[in-house]
C-alpha cells in the first residue's frame, strides 16, 4: 500500500504524499495544515446535548492531558529530477547548514527565505537551468519518527515549453456558497491536526462520494461530511464557476474536493481533467488526487489515460506523484492489460527516471507501474535491469 505522506509547509497540498494513497492515495504547498483551525461555519453547529445538572467540583473529571508534540523528522534523502547537471549530493554539500536549517524550520517566513537563497544560488550555477523548486514530504507512517525526503524540482531553459504547460491565472472573484469552501478548508486543517495526534490513522475508510480525503467516520468530521453530501449538489454550478475562475488557488482546490460529492462521474472526471493545467500546483494536486480515487475504486468510471500520462513527468514531485497514481489505478483495473503497451511507448523512460529516485511516493508508483505492465519483476533499485527490459524487442 503506498506510503502516507504531507509535504510540509503552509496548508495541505494535499498529499496530499498526501494521503497515501492508501485513504486515496499529497504541494508546492505543504500538506500539513494550520495548527489552529479556524471557527467552526455557522452551517455545520454541533449537536444539541441534553441539559443536565452542572457537576459539582468534587464530581468534575480531569481535563485529559494533551497529546504529547509529534517528533520532529528526520531528513533521509534528497533528490534532483530533470536534470543531470547536479544531484542531491551536490545540493546538500553546496548548501549545507542553509539547507538543513530550511528543512527544520517552521517558520514560513524563514522558509520562503532560506528557499530563495538556494533556488536563486541554483540558477547562478547553472545557467541551463529556467526553473527550481523545492518539494519537502514527512512520511508519518515509517515508524516512531517521521521520515523527510525532499525533491529538487528543475526545468532546463530548453524543456521549459514542452515541461511548462499552464495556463494562464483566472481572474474572478466569487463569494462562497453556503459557506462550503470555509467548511472545507476547516474540515482539512482538523483532519491533519488529527492525524498528528494520533486520534485516527491513515487507513481508507467508507466513502459517501468520490473523495473524502479522510472520511467522515469520526464522531469529529461526521458533521462536516454531512454537509458537504447536504449542500454540494445544489450549489454544484457556483462551485464549478469557482473551480474554474477563482483568483483564489486555494478556494479552486478546495472547488476540486467539494465538487468530488456530486453523483455523476463522467462529469467530475470532465471537470478535473483540464485542472491538469491549472497554473497553481494545489489546484492540479487536488485534481488529480480526485482523478486518483476515480481510476482506483470506481471502475465503472472511465478515465483517459493520455492527458494523466503528461504529468508523470510533471515539473512538480507532486504533479508526478498524483499522475502516476492515476496511472497505476488505471493499469490495475481488471481491464486495464489494453493500457500497457500506451504506457510502455509512452512513458516507459519517465517511469524509470522516477524508478531511480529516493522520494518513495514518485520511486514506489514507478516500480508498482513497470511490475504491472511489464509482468517482470527486476526489483524496485535495479534500475540497469529496468532499462534493460525497456530496450528489448517486446512482440
């Protein structure tokens, strides 16, 4: 089952390493959510209690005692994907103290400072070099400490137009219906504080639509999925008017996982797809992480392959992470043997670059991919073997 994983900063990016993809599955944005989640929405009160007599002192309960803080992670690979000018060797020893300082911190401000210093020491070096970002994941579920693995995201000057394909920023302004994005975006930031603590585990749970990031089984999220199965389908077109024209990246990522609770298929594939370009890696995230769910566990749901196998070679770790959970849920299917030889032509060199990386969530879908589609198995580091396979006549 693939590995459960937050990118780090800011709020979920939703990955979303993202949930592993064993609740779906992982951001530019970081997957681990504001540490005080704003006011509960109007929409959602909690239940009414019965009116009973106050405790006296001596009858009050103990407060219980706060969870104690989850452990600091422990940085255990880095990585370089799209270019053989430079690996993470090279990055570690160049930046050192910089780079460990900005993997430990929480401070956004420092991140975003300590991030430019290198991005910007990046491109000084190499000037073949048009795009760098830096993607960090924690694993929470690789035992007691939390594991940090971070991608180098680069883009040579000459693969920027076939690599950087976005469209442009939308431009609208919409308010928020029945309070929905609010109630979302809650509902993440509580899900995430609750996966820190411990008080649930990364396990799939029952599903009332098509994504449900965590579920709504807690006795804590029940009401939040009560009203998005409540207020979805009639505010379905305000959400889609949101999904596709919001200035807002983080209101059209949130639009990508309100809209997953309305009941026709075919349709919220058609709406996700052309969110493959988003400009904003949130929203394409979000998207595919949707498109994920789809192509794993609802079969009678077609989902095209070609625009998916795209973005396995993503700018972003998480644009390839996502594109090749679609993949794999596609080829994993009980028809999906039609696919292989399309992914074998098409994608088969990208599989074995992402084979090669320490970032388990791009290197295990790699793997879990070249084993389906290939009916070998080489091992998930023999990368030699791999390419040797890929190379062969095949009839």
């Amino acid at each position: 089952m693939p590995n459960l994983t937050f990118s780090r900063r800011t709020s979920p990016l939703v990955l979303l390493a993202l949930l592993a993809l064993a609740a779906c599955g992982g951001s530019p944005a970081p997957d681990v959510a504001a540490a005080t989640p704003p006011p509960p929405p109007a929409a959602t009160p909690a239940p009414a209690l019965p009116v009973t007599a106050a405790p006296t002192a001596s009858a009050a309960a103990p407060a219980p005692p706060a969870p104690p803080p989850a452990p600091a992670p422990v940085l255990k690979g880095v990585d370089v994907y799209g270019t053989k000018k430079f690996d993470g060797a090279w990055v570690r020893t160049r930046f050192g103290e910089t780079f460990q300082r900005w993997f430990d911190t929480e401070d956004e401000a420092l991140t975003k400072k300590l991030e430019k210093e290198m991005v910007d020491g990046i491109l000084a070096e190499h000037k073949d070099i048009g795009w760098v970002q830096l993607s960090p994941v924690t694993y929470y579920n690789m035992g007691d400490v939390p594991q940090g693995y971070v991608t180098v995201d680069v883009v040579e000057r000459k693969d920027m137009k076939k690599r950087l394909t976005f469209g442009p920023e939308p431009k609208g302004d919409f308010e928020d219906p029945a309070g929905l994005l609010a109630a979302w975006k809650e509902y993440e930031s509580t899900f995430f504080r609750m996966m820190r603590e411990k008080q649930i585990g990364p396990e799939r749970v029952a599903c009332p639509a098509f994504h449900c990031m965590g579920g709504y089984v807690h006795e804590k999220l029940a009401p939040y999925g009560e009203k998005f199965v409540k207020d979805v389908p009639p505010n379905e077109d305000k959400l889609i008017k949101i999904l596709k024209e919001d200035k807002d990246p983080k209101d059209r990522a949130a639009a990508a996982f309100l809209l997953a609770h309305i009941k026709d298929g075919k349709k919220l594939v058609g709406l996700m797809l052309p969110l493959l370009d988003d400009p904003d890696a949130l929203v394409r995230n979000n998207a595919t992480r949707v498109l994920v769910n789809v192509a794993m566990f609802h079969h009678d749901v077609a989902v095209p392959l070609t625009p998916v196998l795209k973005n396995l070679n993503g700018p972003t770790m998480s644009d390839r992470n996502k594109a090749a959970a679609v993949t794999f849920g596609l080829v994993d299917r009980p028809d999906g043997a039609k696919l292989y030889a399309q992914v074998i032509k098409e994608a088969g060199p990208t599989l074995i670059a992402l084979l090669e990386l320490e970032q388990p969530n791009n290197h295990d879908f790699a793997y879990k991919i070249l084993k389906k589609v290939s009916g070998k198995d080489f091992g998930g580091r023999d990368d030699a073997a791999w390419r040797k396979w890929l190379a062969s006549p095949r009839g």
